[in-house]
C-alpha cells in the first residue's frame, strides 16, 4: 500500500472518492484523511484489483474499485472467431474453475444454434460443473482464511483440490486450462474407473472437510475478524446485483439451478444454503454448506450416469470423430467446413445464464447467422459482486478490507474479461 | 407471462409502441429510448412483475445501420422466476440513453463499460469513467471500425 499524492490520482477519481467534500488535501500529511493506494500488486486483492481508500485515520470513508489491470478484450476477439475457437478462452475468465466456464458457454452456443448435447454427456458436464464448483468453494476458503491470517486451512484445501485437477488431467487432458466441453457435447468420454475413483475421493473428501472446518469453527481470531463485518443488507444485495454464494449469504434464496434449470439439476436432489447475516462469516459458511451440497451432486451423478453418446450427431453443427474423418468423405468436408467457417447459427440474440460458483455467469450472443458472433457479451458475476464493495467497506476499519475482498471471491481474469 | 407484461406496459404507457420479440424462449420488448426510466421504474416496481435483479446493461454496434447501437438490458425477476429483455436503439448523432442506475444500483457498473466501450453517454449518471482503458484513451474498443490488433500507441504509457 502506498500513500498517494494528488499527481498519481487521475481527477476524474479523485472526484469520486471526494464526492462533494472538495476541501481534503490528499498532499497533506499532518492531516488527519488520506487517500491511499491498495493494490494492483498486493497479496490480499486476489490479482490485480487495485482500490483507492480514502481514509480517515483507521476507517475508511470512501473507496473507489479501479478494474481493467487484466483487460484482454476477450468480447473483441469472441467476434474475430468462431464459436468453436472460443471454447479455450473461457477457462481463462474464472479461471479457479475453468470446466464450468466450457459448460456454461457451450450450453449458450447450443441453444443459439437450436441443438442438444445428449444425456451423458449432459451428466458429464454437471459432474465437472459441480467439481469445479469444490475447487473454487476450497480456493475461496482457504485464501479468506489466509487474508486473515490462517495459513493451514489455505495449505490444506489446496491438497483437496490437487486431488480433483488430478480428475481434470484424467478426464480433460489438462490439469487446469480444460477446454472440455464442446458445442454438442464433450471431447471424451468419462472411464468407469475414473466415476470410481471420483466416489472414493467424495467418500473421504467429507472427513477431510470436516477437519478443515473445525480449524476455522474454532478458531477466535478468525470468527472474530468475520463476524459483523462488511455486512449487505437483502434488498441492497439484490440491488447491487449481487448473485451466488454472495447473495445467499445475505438471505436471498436464488439459485439458477433452481430457479432456471438447466443439464439435469432438476433431477438433483440437493440443498441451497442460506444465511441471513450478510456479514463475511455468513459468506464463509454458505461457501463451506455449498461443498457438501456439490459433493452430493457429485454423487447422484455418478449413480445416475446414463450409458451412450457424448458427442451429439448433427454433422452440420457438431465436430464428427477423429476416426471418422480420416475414413469418411462425408465427415472430412464436414470437419473442413465447421473448422474454416464455422458452425453458423441462425440468425438471432440468446441470453444464456448458469449458476457458476462466483454467481451467475452469462453470455450474451448476437448471431448474423455467420461463422463467428456479431457481438458477445460475458455477464461475469465477479464483475457484478466486486461493485458491491464500496458498499460494503464504508465504515470499516482498513484492515478489514482485506476480510472482505476475500470473502466476496472476485476472480480478476473474469472481472476484466 | 407475456400477455401480462404486454397488457400491463401498454396500459401503463399508452403513448409508447412496445415491439414483442419472442425467439429461443426468450422475450424481448423494444421501444423508444425517452421512456427507459418510466419503463424501468414500472418494472422493478409494480406488484406482480418485479424485475427486482437487473443482470446487465450491454449494447451492441450494428455499425451500418441507420440506428447504429442497441442498447440491451437484461433483467431477472426472482418472484417469477422469469428473465426480460429490453431494447432500445440509440443513434450515433444523438449518442445518449438516460441511465438506469437510480432503478437499480446494479446497473452502475455495467453501463460504465458500456460508454467505455461503444462511448454511448448514459445521461444523469452519477460516476461516467471508463471501467477498463485509461482516462486518456481516445478511441472505443468494441465498434466495429476499431481494429482487432488496436492501434499503436492508443494506449499511453504510465507517466513514471
């Protein structure tokens, strides 16, 4: 953190952090207010979220979110390429859990184009969502835990997701980066050993999380920095656009699993957890209520698991098999054609929405009925949750600030796009 | 759902021509842009409807076309569990829609990187910057004249 002079701060800023009060000196050192730089280099942003406080001693008064440190122009280049070409760029938005991010996209491009990925393979994407969904929850936690300085808990959830990227490199080829789903299904099937393996880490990952939790359950000086700060009223939640784990904290019972099903999670008997506080501690515990319920899910999937085709047959739409276009005329001028110029869906506007596990992830595509989308929107939820924050650290102290970045969960890569 | 919120708006808002897009199960209403407020306000406010969630505020750049953006909003109502899109055209000589963030909150951010991106002005908004390119930043990113590989030296260096 760094003092800042009024030189480094562009007016434009310095006039939201001031609001109408314009006789502050921020130059002023013997003053009792300042204005000082938080991020984007700093530990406990989760990236490169940069926040100018303004500060009045200890208390912050006002605090103005600067965003775009990782702005790639991801809706620029979604416009430069075919759906199919886009499918790796979404792992790198929330890039905690990448395989939700490939389902949420190809669920949006298969309802443009009017087509519907086949029941295991359907199955499959919700066992991945749902695994993703742990990773992030343990990530979540565990980097709370250490904003507040509780290290183990980080260190612990950590090796509990190392063991399901360790599912990612078998199922996906890749640990992290998956770009597994595809429009019409998903790249390969998933091996009986593989549901196997994945009941037995389910079957001690409970134990292991019930360890976790008392590490923090009973911990004073964590329940202590959590408890009572940063709290979100319900109504100001819904206004400020809050959704996910952030929003049900707050008491707002909405799931998009729930309220707009979408794969088979209308067939999933599970939970949503709610608190009521809207403090950090609340967020913290929808976080850890959450795992198991994923948990569950991940369990009824594997039982439920149809038997049949991953990949959808509709050649015009859907990529055909290696195999086959090596043997087949057909499939090879049919792979040409989906390769070079795309899929080219109907001409039309789709809104596609999924409960990721920062909140509500959604995409947003115009289609001129060409090979690449006229425009593409991506509605991230961390974007949505980090303009809460102003919001909710005035008054705070400024060591609490570092409390409630956490347990917001913002991932940068999503938030800039 | 649809006959309600058809009735409804054009009982409430008599003058006003509402255009009724229905494809992939989504519904999309289509008006002028001097009644985005009044709209909002009734939609967020009346007892039945509730669009109480405002998703995101985006536009879309139609580049040869006589109204050349569209401005979109994406709304949620968790009471009926049912999702509303509104539209409305904003031309290039008049590049301005009032906003909607003293409907909802929410909508603050999303039309920032709306005018970052396509300059549209959100009139009475009360903190217009840019939400990702610097201050300084001329040009907008997202219309279909800026190129894909961007423009040397658009993006100035820090100053030390």
């Amino acid at each position: 953190m760094q003092k800042l002079t009024k030189d480094d701060v562009h007016p434009k800023i310095v006039q939201a952090l001031l609001g109408a009060d314009i006789h502050l000196t921020i130059d002023d050192a013997l003053e009792n207010e300042m204005i000082l730089n938080m991020g984007p280099q700093h530990p406990a942003t989760h990236g490169v979220l940069r926040m100018l406080l303004r500060l009045d001693g200890e208390t912050v008064v006002a605090c103005v979110p600067e965003l775009g440190y990782l702005h790639r122009g991801y809706e620029k280049m979604a416009e430069n390429m075919s759906y199919l070409e886009f499918m790796p760029h979404t792992d790198r938005l929330d890039y905690i859990s990448p395989p939700a991010n490939n389902v949420a996209y190809a669920l949006a491009v298969e309802k443009l184009a009017g087509i519907t990925a086949p029941p295991r393979a359907q199955y499959i994407r919700m066992l991945l969502a749902e695994l993703a969904r742990m990773c992030s929850h343990l990530v979540a936690i565990g980097a709370l835990a250490m904003d507040v300085g509780a290290l183990t808990v980080f260190l612990w959830g950590l090796r509990e997701r190392e063991k399901i990227l360790d599912f990612f490199d078998v199922i996906c080829g890749a640990r992290f980066t998956t770009s597994y789903a595809r429009i019409g299904g998903v790249a390969s099937d998933v091996t009986s050993d593989t549901l196997k393996n994945i009941t037995a880490f389910i079957d001690q990952f409970e134990e292991k999380f019930d360890e976790m939790e008392r590490l923090l359950n009973g911990n004073r000086i964590f329940i202590e920095r959590l408890e009572g700060v940063g709290v979100i009223e319900k109504d100001d939640a819904v206004d400020l656009g809050f959704t996910g784990p952030n929003l049900r904290a707050s008491g707002v019972e909405f799931d998009l699993r729930r309220a707009t099903p979408y794969l088979f999670y209308n067939e999933m008997d599970f939970n949503i957890p709610v608190y009521t506080e809207g403090d950090c501690l609340a967020r913290y515990f929808v976080r850890a209520d959450e795992l198991r319920e994923s948990a569950k899910i991940v369990r009824q999937v594997i039982d439920k698991i149809p038997n049949g085709e991953v990949m959808l047959n509709s050649p015009k739409k859907v990529l055909p098999r290696k195999t086959e276009i090596y043997t087949k005329m057909e499939e090879l001028i049919h792979d040409f054609m989906i390769v070079n110029f795309g899929i080219n869906p109907p001409v039309g506007e789709v809104y596609h929405a999924v409960e990721n596990s920062k909140g509500e992830l959604g995409f947003y595509i115009v289609s001129k009925g060409e090979g690449q989308p006229w425009r593409m929107k991506i509605r991230s939820p961390s974007f949505a949750n980090l303009q809460a924050i102003p919001h909710l650290v005035k008054g705070q102290m400024i060591s609490d600030v570092v409390a409630i970045v956490g347990s917001i969960d913002p991932i940068m890569g999503e938030a800039d796009k | 759902m649809k006959e309600l919120l058809n009735e409804k708006l054009t009982k409430q808002f008599p003058e006003i021509h509402f255009e009724v897009i229905e494809q992939f199960d989504e519904l999309t209403f289509k008006f002028d842009k001097s009644a985005v407020v009044p709209v909002c306000k009734y939609l967020k406010e009346t007892d039945g409807l509730k669009f109480n969630l405002c998703e995101d505020v985006t536009a879309v750049d139609w580049a040869t076309r006589k109204n050349r953006f569209t401005v979109v909003y994406h709304l949620f109502s968790m009471e009926n569990k049912f999702r509303l899109c509104l539209k409305v055209d904003v031309d290039e000589s008049e590049c301005s829609v009032e906003s909607v963030s003293s409907v909802w909150r929410a909508a603050n951010w999303p039309e920032r990187e709306a005018y970052d991106m396509y300059g549209i002005t959100f009139l009475k908004h009360p903190d217009l910057r840019r939400m990702y390119m610097p201050e300084e930043f001329e040009y907008y990113p997202l219309r279909k004249e800026y190129p894909l590989m961007g423009i040397p030296g658009a993006v100035p260096l820090p100053k030390k």
